[in-house]
C-alpha cells in the first residue's frame, strides 16, 4: 500500500475581522481553479459580505454538516465528507472554532489536521489573537480574554503563512461604511475590541508574527517548519504549580523557546511519593496545567522532592538548562508574599543558570 504524503498548510493571518483573510484566501482559490487544480470550499463565513460572496462564486463547495445540540441545528464542516471527496486542496475559514458538542473533534484545527494527514492540502484563516501563547498579551491590550485559541505549533508546521495586511485606520472606515459588520454591531465594535490603538498593537503582533514565522523557514531550507529548526544553545525550564498564573508562565516560556528555537520542559515538584500526594484540587489544577503544556508540544515531568527549590534546580543541572522561569510571588490579603520562599531558594540554588521570575499580567 502506497504511503500517503501528507498535505501542506497555508495560513492566511489577520489581527481582527474584516482585515481580509477570507478574501484572499478564495482569491487565490479561484486562481487555484483556473490553472485546472482540483479545488473545493470545506467551510467558509461570508457574515453576509457582499464582496466575500462574489468571490466564493463558481468554487466547488462541500455541503456542511447538521448536528442537533439542545434542541438546536448548528453547521459545521463536513470532514468525513471531503475526505472522501478527496480534494487537492481544501479552503477552510476560521481555524480557530470550537466545533459544536457532538463534533468527532473539539476544534476545526484538529479537522484540518485530519486532512492534511490524509495528504490534502488547506488553505485557511486565522487572527493573530487566537495564538495561545499570545493569549495574555491580547488581553492585557484589549481587556477581551479570546477563548478560542490554536496552539503555535500548528502555525509553525505551516508551509506558509501570508499576512493579510490593512491598516487600522481602514479597517475601521471599513466598519463605518458597514463593509465588516451591520452598523449596530459595528458601533458596539468600535466602542470595544475594534479601538485603534487595539488595532496598532494587534497589527504590530502579527507584523512580529509573522516576521518570525518568515525567519524560522529561512533558517530552515527543506525543513518543516519550527520542528525542523536548528538546535539552540539555550535549554528552557517552565515551573508549573497550582497556581493559575502557571498558565500564563507556560505560554511566555514556549513562546520565548519557539523564538529561540530552544526546547523547552515544563516541570512540576511533588512531595514523595508524587502527584498522587496533593490534595484533590491542588492535584487537579496540576494535572490542568500539565496538560495545557503537552498541548502546546511541551514536554512536561513531574518530580518528587521533600524541598522543591532542590528538586527544580538539581533537575535543571542534570538537563543543562540555561533558564528556569518561575512565577512571581503573589501577597495575602495580609502582605505575606505567597511562594517568596521557594523563589528566593531558587534563584540562590541556581547559580549556573538564568532565573526568570514572571510577573502576572495585567491591563495596561
């Protein structure tokens, strides 16, 4: 049986709606379908923009899916269908969604990736606010905390990725004339999310973006993607703990090792004989957060260690790392700072390693 190669991504990127991604993305299908390719819409949002609707015009579509759920019909794209239409390439909107309750996977990037590795090809579109990593980053911009969010190792194993580039100012004339949203819905838009000072700092973390995903394949001839990049100097330790601030901490260090091409462990201390010795909820949030780190493709161990500060810094030494990020101590209600002690010992411990002590992020 032959081996089925598996199919490339291209991104189209944007940094809010209405910056043309859609529009791109069945412009290059539509060229895709004149030079004969066999071309089809998986699944496309129009949000009932003329111009958007002109262009999906003569391409073959994929009927979407009907799920029942609470009594409602909702449509998702129908994977079991294109697979077996079998495509060469495959236009896919809105990477980032959450499928409806009943959906084989959670999220249309896990649909995606069920097609390329069925060897088709998919072109699709993402916002730069649905990056996990830069999930603290948006909200700390914009007060909006994105709850749909892609992890970077997907954008990174893109054979491409296009910005699709407007400036703030005529993304927002844009809404104005009603090109984006109808006016109540815009006016609410401008008022919130769509500020422009929102829109220069998100246009600014896509220009960085993609920048970075440009350069990661520079560095990388014939490679795939930031999985193929040349090995660093610099090895990363995450310290993960109850605490909710460790999600933050997880998405900093991996986007900071994905910068630096550097591995990067995420690493949790129990008391003996493990995990299994934290209380329910403590042990629960561990678990989360160790979880959230193997989804963004960081590897995790979890030691046990009567002193923690020891156990971290010992492991640390054994694996050559070169940064140990760590969170930063939070106060009580009485100005007692929670976690000082094992910050403190950490940093007096490593002496041959870089200590990073991370703040938790708040609104600017």
């Amino acid at each position: 049986m032959t081996e089925v190669s598996r199919g490339e991504l291209k991104v189209f990127l944007g940094y809010a709606a209405g910056s043309g991604k859609t529009y791109e993305m069945l412009s290059q299908g539509q060229e895709l379908l004149r030079r004969g390719v066999d071309v089809v819409i998986g699944y496309f949002e129009s949000h009932g923009r003329p111009d958007t609707i002109a262009k999906a015009e003569g391409l073959p579509v994929i009927p979407r899916r009907r799920i029942e759920y609470r009594g409602a019909t909702f449509e998702e794209m129908d994977t079991p269908a294109i697979l077996a239409r079998r495509p060469e390439v495959c236009l896919v909107d809105e990477l980032a969604h959450t499928n409806v309750p009943g959906s084989e996977r959670g999220k249309r990037w896990q649909d995606v990736e069920v097609l390329l590795e069925a060897g088709i090809n998919v072109y699709t579109t993402v916002n730069v606010q649905h990056l996990e990593s830069l999930n603290g980053q948006v909200w700390q911009i914009t007060g909006v905390r994105v709850r749909e969010t892609i992890p970077d190792w997907v954008l990174a194993n893109a054979a491409e990725v296009v910005m699709v580039d407007v400036t703030p100012r005529a993304l927002l004339n844009r809404l104005e004339r009603g090109a984006v949203y109808a006016p109540e819905k815009a006016r609410r838009a401008m008022e919130n999310f769509f500020q422009e000072s929102h829109l220069v700092a998100l246009r600014e973390l896509a220009l960085r973006q993609t920048a970075h995903e440009v350069d990661t394949r520079q560095a990388t001839p014939g490679g795939e993607g930031a999985q193929a990049a040349q090995s660093s100097s610099e090895r990363l330790l995450i310290h993960i703990t109850a605490d909710p601030s460790s999600a933050e901490l997880i998405r900093r260090g991996k986007r900071i090792a994905d910068y630096l091409r550097a591995p990067c462990v995420a690493v949790a201390v129990c008391p003996p004989p493990g995990i299994e010795s934290l209380p329910h909820a403590e042990r629960e949030a561990v678990e989360r957060h160790l979880n959230f780190a193997r989804n963004l493709h960081v590897e995790t161990r979890v030691l046990s260690g009567e002193d923690p500060a020891k156990a971290l810094v010992e492991f640390a030494g054994l694996n050559q790392i070169t940064q140990l990020f760590v969170a930063r101590p939070r106060y009580s209600r009485l100005q007692l700072p929670v976690g000082f002690n094992l910050v403190h010992r950490v940093v007096r411990l490593a002496r041959t390693m870089q200590v990073i002590v991370v703040a938790e992020r708040h609104r600017r």
